[in-house]
C-alpha cells in the first residue's frame, strides 16, 4: 500500500511540468508558424517610409542655375589671376635685367616711333626662345643681335606676339647701343602674356641708327 501511495502522490507533482513543457513546446511552435512559412502572414517587416515630400521646394533649378553662375565667375576670376599673375612673373624676371638693358628698350621704341616697313636691319637680327622650366613660366625671347657693319653702330628692335590667328596681341621692344663691328647684344623680349594659349613671336621692325 505504500508504494500505491507513493505512486498517487508523484502524479500531481509531476503535472505542472509536464504541462509547462506542452507550454513551451506549444509556444515554440507558434514562433516556428509566425515566422517561418514565408508567405507573407507572419510577423510584420518593415516598412519603407515615404519621402517628405513638404520638404521640397521646388527651387532646385534656381540653384543649379546659382551654381553655373558661380562656376563662371571662378572660370574668369581664375584667368584674370593667371593673367595677373604672368604679367607679376614678367616683372619680376624684368627686374633681374641690367637698368642698362632698359634704357636701351625705351630707346628702341622711340626709334622705331617713325620707322616705315620692317627698318634696315633685319638681316642683323634673329632670336632665340628659352624654355619655360628656365624662366619661371615666363615666355622669353634672346634677340641676337651682331653688328655686321664696319662702323660702331646700335640697334632698335620690335617684337610682335601673334595668337592663333595671326592677329597681334603684344609687343615688346629691345635694343642694343653703342654695338662694336662684329660684336653681339643678346638683350630679351619678354611677354607679359600668361604662357597659355601659345603666342607667335616674330621680329616686326629692326633699325640700325
């Protein structure tokens, strides 16, 4: 009879668990249902949220057309810098050259002032260009200049700096004085011009006086 009795009294006590494991298992499954089958019935996903559209104002082209017009003003502020900037450069490497070698350009265009045609001295006359690396990205010409008379003589040349298409948008003057026979002068046109786009130079006038 004790054994019966110890059998009656385990039952209960063993009830709840066995219902809270069914529980469980009941309750897993559930999960397993919600979230598993895939068709589109089980737990919620996210939804994507509209856009505000009360946020746009419907200004956009207005500010397109704000940000052209910015980047046309820098475009022709950049090109007044570089132009500014190639006529400082030009200065500056001016400044290295002797006062000697300016007086004798001041002197050179005011001898040229009233010379017709190209002068008498052209086959006297040639030049050399130097190269950017060495002049600091200054456009630079060495005028030889050589005295092939018998008589000591000086000399007035004019420089002209031609675009693409021909058309004359600088000139420069050099001379040399007091030139020796069968001496050289080799004094520099130097532009004032950025050195892009490129420039043709070409030796316009050469007096010998």
């Amino acid at each position: 009879m004790s054994t019966g009795t110890s059998t009656v009294t385990a039952r209960p006590r063993r009830r709840p668990v066995v219902l809270t494991v069914c529980a469980v298992i009941t309750g897993m499954a559930a999960l397993v249902s919600c979230g598993g089958d895939g068709d589109g019935e089980g737990a919620p996903t996210p939804t994507p949220t509209a856009p505000d559209t009360a946020s746009f104002t419907g200004e956009v082209p207005s500010a397109l057309a704000s940000e052209a017009e910015s980047r046309k003003a820098e475009a022709r502020a950049s090109a007044s810098a570089a132009a500014s900037s190639a006529s400082a450069a030009a200065s500056a490497f001016e400044a290295s050259v002797s006062a000697e070698a300016e007086r004798a350009r001041a002197e050179a265009q005011k001898q040229l002032k009233n010379v017709d045609g190209r002068g008498n001295a052209t086959n006297e006359v040639s030049m050399t260009g130097l190269p950017l690396s060495e002049t600091n990205g200054v456009r630079a010409l060495v005028v030889n200049i050589t005295n092939r008379t018998d008589e000591t003589a000086s000399y007035a040349v004019q420089v002209d700096f031609s675009d693409a298409d021909g058309k004359v948008v600088e000139t420069r003057y050099v001379g040399a004085q007091d030139l020796a026979p069968g001496k050289q002068a080799h004094p520099l046109a130097i532009s004032r011009k950025p050195p892009e786009p490129p420039l043709t130079a070409k030796i316009a006038k050469a007096q010998r006086y």
